[in-house]
C-alpha cells in the first residue's frame, strides 16, 4: 500500500511540475504566429506610458531634446481581441483608446477618445509539428476611426486619418524552452487627415520568450521599422523590448514590458515607454 501512495504520489508531483499543454499566449511585443483553436477567445489589454523626450529637427537632421516648456505626454489603453474562427485561422481586433496633450510656452492642445482601431486575419500556412516550426501569414488593415477633422484650435488628432492595409510573414520556432518568433511586415498607407500620401513602413523583428517556470516567462525583441519615403525625410527606429510574463491561473496572466529606443529618427520619440498588461482566455 505505501508503495502504491509512494508512486502516485511521485506522479503527481511529475504531472504538476511539468508545463501543462497551454493554448498559445500572445507575446509581449509583436504577433503570434501560432492560431487559436476554433472558438476560443483571448480578450488582452494594455497600459503604454510613453516618455516623449525628443522630436525631429529638419534644420540640423537630427533628433534634439524637447525645448524648455515643451512637453508632450500620452496615455494609451489597447483592448485586443483574438478569436479562433477555425484552428487555422484567427481574426484580430485592436481597439485603441488614447488621451494624449501637447504644450509649448504659447499653447496647449488636448485630445482623448478613440483611436484608429486595427483588423486583421492571422493565417497558419505551414506546421511542422515533429520539428516544432510553423509559419503563418497575416492579413492587416487600419481603420481611420480616430477624431482627425473639425477639430478646435485647442485639440488634437488621435489618429492619422488614413485607411491603411498590409501583410506579414511569421515564422516561429520552439527550442527547448524557448519560443523563438521572427516577421517582416509591410504596411500600405493611405492619405492623412490633412490629404498628404503617407509613405509606406517596413518593419522586422526578432523575439525570444523563456519558459523560466510555469509561472514567469521572461522576453526579449529587437525591433526595426522604416518608412520608404522618396519625397521626404525617411523615419526610423530600432527599438529594444524587455519584459516579463507572470501566470496567475492557467489561462490568465500579468504582463510587464520596458521599451527602449537605441536609435531613432521620428517627428517625435520617447526616451523610453511602460506597458502593463494583462491577457484573458475564455
């Protein structure tokens, strides 16, 4: 009898410290190449604290410090949504809401309310279970839902006004405790709010998450996006990610994430950026 409880007790203490078979969480950073099962639902949303410390300047080329009594601040919630439609195909929502000022030692401007919000399709096009390798493609497009027009002197717009669309390429790869995520992505942008064409972004990345524990799964991404601007000054950054996922419950976990920026040439760029998160399984 004590032999039998000895063994099952072993078992058991095998079965819970071993990772449980998990339906796939999304990154920290970036997109998932991995599909969710048909009728699942993730419900996920995020705090980002950008720290804008520095804009461009045509005059000079170069990216300066914001002057004396200049201040730009943003506060910015994303309410994601990921549904299984089959077990290779999800559909992506992202529903942003941003409350966002601008000050000078001669104005202030102020906005909050929605901002463009995103669909897409997230396609698996190739899965090579034994090799623990998949590939998926994913189908993306912007909507203008942001105020851009008829604003007062005093607001600001929360969006860019354009209609966007593009596509990227996904591998990913699990090695060992590893998750090892990659993409290319193209956007096609359309006209701002103020009738200019907006040039088209590229963008690349590379991802890698840790199974440290059951628990915590730390991550790391390096980022680079550029747009293709043949009339004008071509933006770009590269920009560092670090963060940290806790699992509460099976299916619920806590999400922290450090961004940095190790170069970057923008109209405006953050020193640094905080997201809190959190993400739901139902």
């Amino acid at each position: 009898m004590m032999k039998k409880l000895t063994v099952l007790l072993a078992m058991s203490a095998l079965i819970s410290a071993a990772p449980a078979k998990l339906t796939p969480r999304p990154p920290i950073y970036g997109i998932p190449a991995k599909t969710l099962p048909k009728k699942r639902l993730i419900i996920r949303g995020y705090f980002i604290y950008p720290d804008f410390a520095f804009r461009y300047n045509p005059s000079t080329d170069k990216m300066e410090k914001l002057p004396e009594g200049t201040e730009l601040k943003a506060e910015i919630f994303v309410l994601k949504l990921r549904y299984g439609i089959t077990n290779r195909i999800t559909a992506i929502a992202n529903f942003p809401i941003i409350s966002k000022s601008f000050t000078t030692a001669n104005f202030t401007k102020s906005s909050n309310g929605l901002g463009d919000c995103v669909g897409a399709l997230l396609f698996k096009v190739h899965h090579n279970k034994k090799q623990r390798f998949l590939t998926s493609f994913l189908l993306w497009s912007k909507f203008p839902t942001a105020r851009t027009n008829n604003l007062s002197p005093q607001e600001l717009p929360l969006g860019t006004g354009s209609y966007d669309y593009g596509f990227a390429v996904l591998p990913e790869k699990e090695l060992g405790k590893w998750d090892l995520r990659w993409s290319i992505f193209y956007k096609v942008k359309g006209k701002d709010y103020q009738g200019e064409n907006l040039p088209d972004e590229i963008s690349v990345s590379w991802s890698g998450a840790y199974n440290l524990s059951y628990r915590t799964i730390p991550e790391v991404s390096l980022v680079y996006n550029r747009t293709l601007n043949s009339s004008g000054p071509s933006y770009y950054y590269l920009k560092a990610v670090a963060g940290v996922q806790f699992r509460l419950k099976r299916t619920f976990l806590l999400q922290t994430v450090f961004l940095k920026n190790i170069t970057a040439k923008l109209p405006f760029a953050d020193n640094y950026a905080i997201w809190l998160g959190f993400f739901k399984l139902i």
